[in-house]
C-alpha cells in the first residue's frame, strides 16, 4: 500500500523537461500550470518600471496627456484634419490609450529574450510566460487611461459636445484581444530574430512610429482621399481603431468582412510567432 502511494505521489510531483520536438509544440496547458508566475511577472513589470521615478503611476496619466493634447494643437489646430465632428481631444485621446496599448505590448515583449537572459539561463519556467505577463501589466496601463478618458467624456458630454457610446463598445474586449494578439506575435517574432540578429531591436521604435501615422490613429478613414483608401483598408489594424471610436464616440466605419479577416490574419501572426519562439528558445542562451 506504501509503495502504491509513492508512486503516486511521486507521478503528481514530478515533472519530465524535454526539448521542444515541432513546431506546433507550443505547452499552452504547461503555460497554464505557471499562472503563479505569471502574476509575479506582472506585478515586478508595475513595480519595476515605476521604481526610484519622481510621479510613479502618475505617468500612466500625463504621458497620454500630454501626447493627447500635442496632437489637438498640431493635427487639430494647425492641420486641421477633420474629426468627423466629435470633439478632437477625445479623437485623439482614443486613437492615443488603445495604440499605446499595442505600441507597448510590442517595444516590450520584443526584448524577451535579451532582457530576461539572465534569468531564463538559470530556472526552467514556459518562456512564454514573460511576454503574456507584459500583455497583461499593460491591460492594467490600458484600465487607468480608460478612467481618464471616461472622465473626459463625462465633461464633454456635460459641454454638449456630439459624443455617445453606442451598441459596438461590448465588441471592446474582442477588439482588445486581436489588438493584444497582434502585439503579442509581432512581439515575439523580432524577440526570437533579435536573439541572433541584435541590430532589429533599434527597428523596433521606428516600426511602431511608423505603423501609427499608416494606421487612423490621428485621423479617420474618411480623411484619406478615395483613390489611397484601399492603403488604410488593407491594414488589419485599421478596423480596430475604427472600431474603438465607434464604440466610444460614436464615429466610424467597421466593415464585419474586414474585422473577420483582421482576425484570421492575427491568428495566422500569432501562430507564427508562437512557432519561431519554440524554435528559437532551444538555443538562444548560445546566441544572446
């Protein structure tokens, strides 16, 4: 009976590390069993950021802001870029809280692997679990801009400015998880080329500046001339942004055949992510 208890408790304690095999061999159940460290992840990323800084979480608030209000001086005061009537600050601090989301999610997670080196060559966990931590502080970022905005809104409203949530703001956490997992393979695949080609991290900045001005952050769709529209319709993200404005302000155009395939393509970027980061984490402590 003691030897039959054992080994039972030696089967339930007991975890057998082998190197990845395929592919598609990704452990999300695996990843599952970590969610402790995971937790931990997140609240050292709050921590950790934040720490020996002057305003603390304060920042959280003033960098959108402040990003917020330069962009109604310059695209809305001096540009002039139409913002299909709603009030500019509210255009802007929408199309501001929800890139910044994205914008994060992918300068973060593509330094996985570099960054955490010393700690990944010294414990076994799910090497996943690092970037699906950073997902998650930056939904805490996202939660406290959110607050800010819905406050703005509240003045606006109270002014009479022609804003509304409409019936599209309970699709919001749909759009947050293509956002999220658009972030999160783009991510992950620079993390995995950085591990052997470091100069692709310096792209990293430049690729996401340059993703916000081809992508209706600052501008709506119906800004873009006719004849360049199908440019900003070809972008999966386009439909996103367009999405969130719908949803908060009440402007905007959502196609649900383009917003399906902004889906189909996430998880075809996701996957692929997930695949160079399997192969990837095998070797990167022979390369970082």
């Amino acid at each position: 009976m003691n030897v039959s208890l054992n080994s039972v408790i030696d089967e339930s304690w007991t975890a057998t590390i082998t190197p990845h095999r395929g592919w598609f061999d990704w452990r999300l159940k695996q990843l599952w069993g970590y969610r402790d460290l995971i937790s931990l992840f997140v609240w050292r990323d709050f921590v950790s950021v934040y720490k020996q800084t002057i305003l603390g979480p304060a920042w959280h608030i003033i960098q959108p802001l402040l990003t917020t209000i330069t962009f109604t001086v310059i695209f809305g005061r001096v540009a002039k870029i139409s913002t299909n009537g709603v009030s500019p600050f509210l255009f802007y601090l929408v199309g501001t809280v929800f890139w910044g989301y994205f914008a994060n999610n992918v300068t973060k997670t593509s330094s996985t692997f570099v960054s955490n080196a010393y700690l990944l060559g010294k414990v076994y966990f799910h090497r996943l679990a690092i970037p699906i931590s950073v997902a998650i502080s930056n939904l805490v970022t996202l939660g406290i801009q959110l607050g800010i905005f819905l406050m703005c809104f509240a003045f606006e409203y109270a002014r009479g400015s022609n804003v509304h949530f409409t019936a599209w703001i309970l699709l919001t956490p749909f759009f947050l998880f293509i956002l999220g997992g658009y972030a999160l393979g783009f991510g992950i695949i620079v993390s995995a080329l950085t591990t052997r080609y470091r100069d692709l991290a310096n792209l990293v900045n430049f690729g996401v500046t340059l993703g916000m001005y081809a992508t209706p952050v600052i501008y709506p769709v119906s800004a873009v001339p006719a004849h360049y529209r199908w440019v900003t319709q070809i972008n999966p993200l386009t439909v996103l942004m367009e999405g969130f404005r719908l949803a908060f302000l009440g402007v905007g155009q959502v196609d649900m055949a383009q917003l399906a395939a902004s889906f189909g393509i996430m998880l075809v970027v996701l996957a692929v992510g997930l695949m160079l980061f399997t192969r990837v984490e095998r070797v990167f402590m022979d390369t970082v």
